[in-house]
C-alpha cells in the first residue's frame, strides 16, 4: 500500500520510504513520489544554484508543471537569475514559483539591506527560513538536489527523512560529483556560468565565495564564519540535524 501523506508521523513514514525506497535510482524515485506518493502535493525547491539542473531536468521528464519554489532573497547573483530564466526555458518547467520575503518585515529588519553583515543568521530568518515557511504550507512533501559529499553536515543524508511533519525527499543524496558530471554532460545541460570562476555552491551574492581546489563545494558558503546552514533545516532546539542538514537552496 503506497504511504499516506497524510499520516499524522512523518518521522514514521520518512523512515519506512527510506527502508523500502532509499536505494532506488533518483528518477525512480522522483516518479514514484510525483505520482504515487504524494501526488498534487509535492514541490521541488531549486537554488538553481552550480549543479541544480541535474534535479530539475530528471523533475522536467516527469512533471514539467511540478511546483518549483526558487527562494528569491534579493541579494542573488544577476548571474544566477539569469541562469534560472534560461535554465527553466531549456527544460520547459511551466510552474516556477518565486518565494520573496515579506516587504513589510523587510522594510522593518533590514531597510538597509546590511543585515546580512550584522547579523546573518536574522537575515536567513527573514529572507529564508520564514517566506519558506509560509510557501511550504500547500505541500506535504518537497524534493531538494542536496547530496551527502557537499559537506560533513550532509554525509549521513538519507533519500527521505522528515522535516517540520513534512517528507522532504533527496533524490541525488547519494551521487557523488562523477554522478553529477557525468548527467550534466550526458545530458548536455546548460552550466551556472560562476561554477568555472571557482563558485561550486551558489547562494546569496554576499555569503558566497569561490572556493580552492580540494576544499569542499559548500566550504564557499559563509566562509570564516561558523555558519554553515541558511536555518532551514536546522532543528527547534537550533541544532543542525546531521541527516538532514541543509537544502538544495541554502
Ligand atoms: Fe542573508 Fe547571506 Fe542568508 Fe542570503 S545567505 S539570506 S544574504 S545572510
């Protein structure tokens, strides 16, 4: 019997899809949750960030019309907007929904813009965590592109985990780069053009940098600071949760 989303456990369910469903390919896995598990209540949230167009493009070959949220802080390379315009032009993606902050909590936390240099966990909390929160309430479930080699937090991620009472689902959680390259290049997918400058892991202009051969992709991200999540995924208690740290986005 395929699981029902509407189980008030989503730790229980998360846990069974894992033990039955974890191992399968991602495309398997996408259709399954698209279509059997969760359908007309999933979502995809895209960065489109360095390697985003791997999940996208497997996502496009099933559904085309399946909600995408691409979290819209403002303080996004042009490049990367120009990139998720042409990247959603390539794979026909006919629902693209733009998750902004509230203007008004904006205009009273930060009307300078500099909170991020202040404070950046209260800016992830503005312009993430709480537009995510309020764009995540139609969905029981939702797929991110995170894998386990872009950071130590990631290293334990499972395929499907819970999040909020929520299923959020890593199709690509055990691909390594080969993985991702290989797709990339097979499938002659458009590249984010600041990958070849060094950015691996692409976020929010101000908190991302290149990073050096041999460092990790996410090590680009806050670098200096002790911050490594954008808050998302982190617990109540403010604990990163080792098997589920971190988003496709943040
Ligand atoms: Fe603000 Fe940086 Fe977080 Fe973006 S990544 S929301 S600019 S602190």
């Amino acid at each position: 019997m395929a699981p029902n989303p509407k189980l008030p456990d989503a730790s229980e369910q998360a846990r069974a899809l894992e033990s039955r469903y974890g191992w399968l390919e991602p495309e398997l896995v996408i259709e399954l949750a698209a279509e059997r598990f969760f359908p007309d209540e999933i979502a995809a949230v895209s960065s489109f960030g360095a390697d985003s167009a791997v999940l996208l493009h497997m996502i496009a070959a099933i559904d085309r019309s399946l909600p995408v949220l691409f979290l819209d802080t403002y303080k996004h390379f042009g490049a990367t907007l120009d990139y998720r315009d042409a990247l959603v032009t390539d794979l026909g993606l006919t629902n693209v929904i733009a998750v902004e902050p509230d203007p008004v909590a904006l205009a009273a936390r930060d009307p300078k813009g500099d909170l991020n240099r202040r404070n950046p966990d209260a800016c992830c909390a503005l312009r993430k965590v709480e537009p995510m929160n309020r764009a995540m309430a139609p969905y029981g479930a939702w797929f991110t592109g995170r894998k386990r080699y872009q950071a130590s937090t990631r290293s334990q991620l499972a395929v499907f985990e819970e999040s909020d009472g929520r299923i959020r689902i890593n199709p690509l959680a055990h691909w390594t780069p080969a993985d991702i390259e290989g797709y990339m290049y097979t499938n002659d997918l458009r590249r984010h053009p600041l990958v070849r400058h060094g950015y691996l892991s692409i976020g929010c202009q101000p908190c991302t940098s290149p990073v050096e051969a041999g460092q990790s992709a996410r090590s680009g991200r806050w670098a200096g600071q002790d911050k490594t999540e954008c808050g998302i995924h982190i617990t109540p208690a403010g604990v990163v949760r080792a098997a589920s740290a971190g988003m496709g986005t943040g």
